[in-house]
C-alpha cells in the first residue's frame, strides 16, 4: 500500500512566523504535489514536483515555497505566515505521467494562523 | 482556465441512490475522476472515466459522462451510511500532471 504521511495533524502558528509542512511518500514515486483545502472552493494546487530538485506553480504559488532535496520528501514553506493561510494543507503524491495514474494522499494538516 | 462545478451538500435516505453531479469547462480534458474524502482522512479516489466512454459501472457505482455538455454524474446504488463524506470531481490537464477539483459534495445519508 502506498503510504503519504505529513508531520502533523493540527498545527498552530502566529502571524509572520515561519511554518514548514513536511511530506514523505514511501513508493518511489516522481510526482508531489501541495493543495490547500478550503470549503466550497475544493483542492487548489500551490506547488507540484516532478523530480528531485524541480518544481512548478500550481494556480496560487503566492506566500508559498517548496523543497524536494530527496524524492521522497517534498516540503511546503510558508516564509511568513498570515492568516488568510489558515487552512486544510493536502500533499499526495503519483507515480508516473500516465493519466490512469491516481493521486494518493496523505491525511492533511490543518493550520491555523493566529 | 478550468472550472469544475459542484452542489455544495445532498442528502438522501439509507437505501436510496445518490446522484453527485458535476460540470466542467475543459473540453480537452481526457480523463475524469471522483474522489472520495472521509472524515478526518485524505482523498481515496473512487473511480476515473475515459473521455470516449460514457459510462463506467463499478459495483454500487456508476458514472455517466455526457461530454457535449461537459456534464458528469456519480450514481451511488444502495447508498450505506459509510457513504457519507465529501465527494470531488476532477479533471486533469492535457499535460496529464495537474488536476482541478471541483468544490465538492458533502453527502449525508440518513439512517
């Protein structure tokens, strides 16, 4: 089974503050991707990754970085947090380019900014 | 760019069906998926459909795609109480590498 998993649940952070998101998937797999979750507007995609090193915008990259130094790691950055960053934060990840090829995510991480 | 519609909320009885209905705008878009997301959990995806098919039947599921009018449905048959959750639809880029999920649904299904 493939496993996503994200270093935290629930998170709590004050404006301005500098707040890592971390992600790790167990099945060798290229692609990585960072959504955030808000209600009624779906999953918006912030950043993806197709390789180790290599990244691309999603729709709303602003306020946002990512890092992949290992395949397995893709990380989620917020440089100075605010409050219009409170929010349900999805990575997941997939294995190749074909379009059969599902997205597995992980649990979520729930941030809140103060 | 793309937009994926979704009602936001349905609420049906234990043993009826379920319709879950989407729109989108991409006509290119070469495959569609249904993506369920339980309480507390991450997205499990349910089941996808080809752009050249027009329906797809998966056990208590069934999907109907009408592309001229960029219409897509989720039929639940027998629908169970474990079947409450949000369900999203999505569609994916010609690229094949980014999705766009629509607002979701949020099914209850009464007892």
């Amino acid at each position: 089974d493939v496993k996503v998993t994200q270093s935290s649940r629930y998170l709590v952070k004050r404006t301005g503050e500098k707040v890592f998101l971390e992600c790790v998937q167990d099945m060798d797999h290229e692609n990585m991707f960072w959504y955030r979750q808000d209600p009624g507007l779906g999953l918006r995609l912030i950043y993806f990754s197709y390789d180790v090193k290599m990244k691309e915008k999603g729709d709303i990259p602003e306020g946002y970085s990512v890092s992949r130094e290992k395949k397995e790691r893709f990380s989620l950055i917020l440089e100075s947090a605010s409050t219009n960053q409170t929010s349900m934060y999805l990575c997941a990840s997939r294995a190749g380019t074909t379009f059969q090829e599902t997205q597995y995510f992980g649990p979520g991480t729930r941030l809140l900014v103060l | 760019g793309e937009d994926v519609e979704q009602s936001l909320f349905l609420s049906v009885r234990e043993g009826d069906s379920s319709v879950i209905n989407c729109t989108y705008t991409d006509s290119s878009s070469t495959y569609l998926y249904w993506y369920k997301q339980e309480p507390g959990a991450g997205l499990q995806l349910l089941t996808y459909i080809f752009s050249n098919m027009d329906m797809k039947q998966d056990q208590r599921l069934t999907v109907l795609l009408n592309k001229k009018d960029k219409h897509l449905s989720l039929r639940i048959a027998d629908t169970q109480t474990g079947d409450s959750a949000i369900y999203f639809c999505a569609e994916i880029n010609n690229a094949g590498n980014m999705l766009t999920f629509g607002g979701g649904t949020r099914l209850m299904v009464k007892p």
